[in-house]
C-alpha cells in the first residue's frame, strides 16, 4: 500500500516538475533551433487570424476553401514546382502516369456545342462499335449533351470497366442519327506518339512524358525499327515535360550499358541523396547506334535526365534549344482528406555534376515561365546574368565541354521555325476545327486513300482542290481571313490538312508522321547524324 502511494507521489512530483520547468526546457530548444520558435510564432499567428475571422467575419466563411488557398499561397512562396493537389486532381494524375484508365476510348472536342470525335482509339469500345472520326455525339443515356462543357464529358462517358453507357450518334452523310451500346473498358494512354522509318536506316521515336508504361512502349518501337533495320535512332523528347524518375533511368539504360551513373539527387536532408544507376531498374541494353536526340524549351524533368546523361557519357548529340530546367525533386504527402502535398525536397545533377534547376529565386511564378519562351540565345544571356558570372563548366566523359546553371543546353542549337506565315490565321481555323471538317468531307469522298498508309504518305500528294475545300469550309465556318494569307501558307495548309486526314483514317501515330515533314528541327537533326560518327568515336569537339 505504502509502495502505491510512493509511485503516485512520484509521479505527481514528476508532473509538477515539468510544468515548472517547461518554459525553460523549450527556451533552450528554441535557442538551439531557432527555425523552431518561427515556427511556432508563426503557426500561432495563422491560428489567431482564423479565430479572428471565426469570431466576427461579416459573411460565413468556407473553411475548406480557405484552408487551401492558404496553403497554395505558403507553398507559392517556396518555389515553383511545390504545389498542392485536390483528391480530384491526385485520382486523374495517377491515371495518366498508370498509363490506362476505364471508359471507351475516343479523343474528343467539343464543336458547335456538340462531343465531336477527334480519333478512335485502336482496340477500344468504341473502334469495335465503329465509331468513327467525325461522329458527334448527340445524345447520352438519352438525354441531350448539347452545350456539354468539357469537364462535363469524361464524368459521362468514363466509369468502371464492364458498365454500359448508351450514346445517340450523328454522322456526316446518314441522314437519321443513331444509337450505340457501349460496353465500358480498360484504355491505354499511350507514351509515344509515334515511330518509323524516315529512310533505310534512320528510325525516329518521338515520346511526349514518362509514365509506367514508356520503358516497355519504347523498347516495343526500337525493335520494331531494328527489324525494319534501323541503324541510327532520333529520339523526341521536345515538349515531353517529365514525368516518373524510374522511367527516365530505365530509358536511358537502353542507350548506357553496364552500371553507370544516370543522375543523383542532393537535399537539405540525407535521406533524399540518392544515386541512380542504368541497371537500378532493369537490364541496361548495349545498343551501340549512333543517336540524336531532340529537346525544346518544354522538355522537362525526366526528359532532362534522359537527355543530360546521354550528352555526359557521349553517347549522342543534343539538337534543338534549351531545356526547361526543371531539376527539383518532388514527393507526394497524402493529406487526412486525400488531397496531397507536392513538395520539393532535393535536386537532380547529371552524372558530370550539373544541377538541371534554373535559377527561380527572387522573380514571380509568371516570371519563371515566362523565361522559356524567349529565343534560346536570350535564354542563355539570362541564365548568366542571374549568376552573375559566366555559366559553370563541366566536362564529358569524352572531355567535351558542356554547360550548367540551368537545363540541358544542345550541342547544336537549331531554333524552331513556325512553318506557317499567317500565325492568325492558322490559330482561326484551328479553333474553329476547319481543317478536321475539311479533311472528313475529303475521306468520305476518296475511300480508296484508306487501303494503305505508305501508299498514301509517299504517292497522294496535296491537290488544289484540297485547299479549294479548305477555302470554302473556313468562309462556310465563318473565319475572317484575307486571300492572299491563305495562298502565301498554301504549303503549311497542305502539310497540315494532309496531316488531319491521316488522323482521321489512320489516327495520331500517323498525324504526327506526316506533321514532321515541313519541321525544321527533325530535318536538321537527321542531318546531323555525321556529327555522333565522331562524338562515338571519343574525339574532342570544342
């Protein structure tokens, strides 16, 4: 009994103890950690402001919305790329980056208030029900989808893999609409927007981010080519804005053979340095063909990765403008209500020591994005301004010089040119789908051009007359344009056009082939082929 009481007094000694000692105890922490005690003050001040506008706000407040606009503008202060994401928003992210999602597989856009089909994705509900390009889609589950917005589509047509969705279709040349029972299912998002064979021995790959999928999509394509005999490669990676670290290490190990440095990561804490190697993932592949690859102001992230190694390691040429420079390092922390934190918590270098991050400091977010959009050679002038000395240099494996202080900058720089002379113009028929009506008229009255692509891009050349239907569908459409506007981009305008037909019959894979043949980048980068010849070889070129 005594040794009960003994404890309970010990234990209240204990409780008084601490209470008396805790300012002093937390005093000397915060002494010790000063970040601590701002902290602290500054937790407190936020409480006190939301109890201020608890107690007498004019209006009812919405915490919900309050809660993550605060949040949104706290991170805003941090840097660029640490961003909050809304459970809604972390459902549609995991979705694009697990490569497939449930509903019935068609690109789409809305046009005269109506879902109109832009192209049929290969193997869907909707190729199976035949579904075709150019089918507006009237009615869903009977009701009218007039006026549908965009955001609106997907909630409609998406759903669990095996459900139903019935649709009401309008096609061009059937008088009487029609209705179709859609059997939901599994679609893929694809990775690459297209491969082929530019010539005997020349492939191209041109993929647009890094999702689970793009190791496996990319080594399908490269053995494609190499049975078609490929021996060099092109790789796309302009406008390809980033995407799963994993994938950019695994798709770099089938250029870099053996265990070599791909990139590493430094942090404010330990935890977060890392080194990935070429053979961290899967098995990196000795493919020795000389290899380009293609970058813009808009490739980002993994696509820096990718294309800083390659360069690092000489296995390569760089071609095209500047990179992005996005080299910060984002985790994702799940919030009690689904939603997530993206935040930065290191940095990516390529093996040769080059921080990928731009400079962000000290300018606004507009600021920051803004920058890209400048010629690459202003680029370059500001990337040194901001440093206030000339850029750091590294060296190659093969000791050729390259640059840091922000994205990966080519080894030959080729600025790309708008192949249009009537930037309005084009923009018009754009927005106003001039070119996908013209080109659905042209399909249903040449059926023959559908029995063979390669016969279609190398002999059906763009006529008059195509342009003549293009002419009269945009004045039909209402676009304001001057005559000799037209005329003068005739050639963009064929290019173009011939490009939607492909897409319409053969869909995006062969819209982006015909797409590339007036795109001064991809023609000088096949040029530049002699060039890798010599960086393989391990000779210096200043």
């Amino acid at each position: 009994m005594a040794s009960k009481k003994t404890n309970i007094f010990l234990i209240f000694l204990i409780v008084v103890i601490l209470n008396l000692a805790w300012p002093y105890l937390e005093f000397v922490y915060y002494h010790i950690f000063p970040g601590g005690s701002q902290l602290k003050r500054n937790l407190a001040k936020y409480e006190e402001v939301i109890q201020y506008i608890d107690m007498f706000y004019v209006d009812s407040v919405a915490y919900d919305k309050l809660t993550r606009e605060a949040i949104k503008g706290a991170l805003n202060t941090l840097d660029p790329h640490s961003v909050y994401i809304s459970k809604e928003q972390a459902k549609t992210n995991e979705e694009q980056f697990n490569g497939r999602y449930q509903g019935i597989g068609i690109q789409f856009d809305i046009i005269d208030g109506y879902i109109t089909v832009i192209s049929v994705i290969p193997g869907s509900p909707s190729e199976k029900a035949g579904l075709m390009a150019g089918d507006r889609i009237i009615k869903i589950e009977g009701k009218s989808a007039y006026k549908i917005t965009v955001a609106d589509v997907p909630r409609k047509l998406k759903g669990p893999e095996g459900t139903t969705v019935n649709i009401t279709v309008s096609r061009p040349g059937i008088a009487e609409p029609f209705e179709v029972v859609l059997t939901r299912d599994e679609i893929p998002i694809y990775t690459v927007n297209t491969y082929f064979m530019v010539n005997d021995s020349t492939g191209y790959v041109w993929l647009n981010r890094f999702a689970h999928t793009t190791s496996k999509e990319l080594e399908h394509a490269l053995i494609k080519l190499e049975q078609q005999g490929m021996k060099q490669l092109l790789l796309d990676l302009r406008d390809n804005g980033g995407g799963l670290l994993q994938q950019a290490v695994e798709v770099s190990g089938k250029f870099i053979s053996g265990h070599k440095l791909i990139v590493y990561t430094k942090g404010r804490l330990s935890r977060f340095d890392n080194e990935y190697y070429s053979d961290d993932f899967a098995i990196s592949i000795d493919r020795t063909l000389p290899l380009v690859v293609l970058i813009n102001q808009n490739s980002a992230s993994a696509s820096e990765i990718v294309a800083g190694a390659i360069q690092d390691y000489d296995r390569g040429l760089i071609v095209g403008e500047t990179s992005f420079g996005k080299g910060l390092v984002q985790n994702e922390f799940v919030l009690n209500d689904g939603s997530r934190l993206r935040m930065t918590v290191s940095k990516y270098y390529t093996p040769s020591g080059r921080l990928i991050q731009r400079p962000y400091k000290d300018i606004t977010k507009e600021e920051y994005y803004h920058e890209i959009e400048e010629p690459d050679s202003l680029r370059q002038d500001s990337l040194q301004a901001k440093k206030g000395t000339l850029r750091p240099v590294f060296y190659t494996k093969g000791g050729r010089k390259v640059f840091g202080g922000g994205g990966i900058t080519p080894d030959t720089v080729v600025t790309y040119k708008l192949a249009s002379k009537s930037p309005e113009m084009i923009r018009d028929f754009y927005r106003e789908r001039v070119f996908f009506e013209t080109a659905t008229r042209l399909v249903q009255k040449n059926e023959e051009w559908k029995a063979d692509f390669g016969h279609f891009f190398q002999n059906i050349q763009p006529a008059r007359f195509w342009l003549k239907e293009l002419y009269n569908t945009a004045k039909e459409r209402g676009v304001e344009f001057k005559n000799q506007d037209f005329w003068k981009d005739s050639k963009f305008l064929q290019n173009r056009l011939k490009a939607e037909i492909a897409r319409t019959i053969w869909g995006t894979d062969k819209f982006y082939h015909v797409l590339l043949q007036i795109d001064n980048q991809f023609r000088s980068a096949i040029s530049l082929f002699p060039q890798v010849s010599s960086i393989l070889a391990g000779k210096r070129q200043e």
